[in-house]
C-alpha cells in the first residue's frame, strides 16, 4: 500500500490535510509542519474520538502512520493553528464539502435541514475548540519554560511514568540523581538550562526546563507510544 488514500469523500487523510495546513503556512511565511508531528498534534487533540488508521509504505521504503478524518475533526485540527493559518485552512475545508444539488422539493427540503444542523454543530465544535486553541497560541508564544513536576500537570502524566519515558527513550539522563537533559534536545531549542549558586548556602545549582517547543514536541512523543501500547 503506496500514497495517499481516501475512502470516500466524507472522509480526508492526514496527509490531505496536511498539504492545505502547510500551504496555508506557507501563504502567512510560517514554517510547514513534519507529517510525523502532524499526526502526533492530530492524535492530541482527537483524543477520545473515534478515527480510521492506517500505514503507508513510502517511495524510499519508511512507513508512516496516517489517519483518516472527518470535515469536523479536521476543523478541530485547524482549529491549532495561528488565527492567520485557521482562516485559510477552514476555508479550504469548506470548499472541499460539495454536497449535490437537490432534484425535488423534498430533496430540497431535506437538504435545508441537514445544512442547519451541520451549521449548528460546527458552531458547538467551534466553541469547544476555540478555548483550547487559544491556549496553544497563548502558550506557544509565551518565552517561560517549565520544569518536570509543571509539565507534568499540564500533560497529566504521572511523575514516575513520565520520567521512565524520559530515560528510555534517552531525552533526558540521571546526572547526580537528577535528570538532565541530552545535548542535542538542548541544541534543538526543547530544553533551557539555568546555572546559578545560592546565595544563602553558596551551593551551586542546575534548573533544566522544558520549552514550549519541547513541550509540543514531547505531548507527540508520548501521545505517539500511548497509541503503539494501545494497539499492540
């Protein structure tokens, strides 16, 4: 199984989806989204519904794991982006939805209701995304960082499962029994670490703490093994 694949025209792939979210990111000079990141953020925010799953194998051999999405799970998706991206992207939604002219009065009739009703659930779908869409904007955008027990929290995680995860997946590493974070996720920008001494005992400290790029990009990871132990 090769390229992209679409069941039927109710039903949008995650790489579909991709490519408008990315062009749209392109329209407004911000950087395209990874497909592997883009499943892990798609997977986040579906949590708890229900979607189609599947693997591709690729031209050069790798495989991905793609989705198949409905139009309202994937304004809810888009719902993530900057407020510039969203416009474009629900637009490009929209266009996509092209339901067939009705024949007959009744037809025409139905068709009236069923648009309502669609109007007035993706107005509810709206109104429950948009709180957490703007704590993406809100958040991604904010300079603080934050440290294990804080990211925690806001993930819910549990602390011990949490930095079992971290050891093995070798994010981070035990340095004087505390967790310290490996070079090249320092260089990536997901990790700020703060040296100092104390000005009271003079005892010199260590405070490493997740970015919020770091903060996105561990949510995926871990959504990411969440998904293999639930299937395996």
């Amino acid at each position: 199984m090769s390229g992209i694949i679409t069941i039927d025209n109710n039903l949008i792939s995650s790489s579909e989806l991709l490519a408008i979210i990315n062009n749209a990111r392109a329209e407004h000079a911000e950087n395209p989204v990874r497909h592997n990141d883009f499943v892990q953020r798609v997977l986040d925010e579906l949590d708890g519904e229900h979607y189609e799953s599947f693997v591709v194998t690729n031209p050069n051999g790798t495989k991905s794991y793609q989705l198949r999405l409905t139009n309202d799970q994937c304004v809810l998706v888009g719902m993530r982006e900057s407020k510039a991206v969203r416009r474009t992207v629900l637009s490009k939604l929209k266009e996509k939805v092209t339901p067939s002219l009705p024949q007959t009065l009744p037809e025409a009739l139905r068709l009236a209701a069923d648009l309502a009703e669609e109007k007035l659930q993706l107005e509810n779908q709206l109104s429950i995304a948009a709180p957490k869409a703007q704590f993406v904007d809100s958040y991604v955008n904010a300079s603080g960082s934050l440290g294990f027990r804080e990211t925690c929290k806001l993930l819910h995680i549990k602390e011990n499962l949490f930095r079992q995860f971290l050891l093995e997946n070798e994010i981070m590493y035990l340095l004087a029994g505390k967790l310290t974070p490996y070079a090249q996720h320092i260089d990536a920008g997901r990790f700020t670490v703060k040296t100092g001494e104390n000005q009271l005992t003079g005892h010199a400290f260590t405070q490493n703490k997740f970015t919020p790029k770091g903060i996105q990009w561990i949510a995926g990871l871990w959504a990411a093994q969440q998904v293999k132990e639930r299937a395996a």
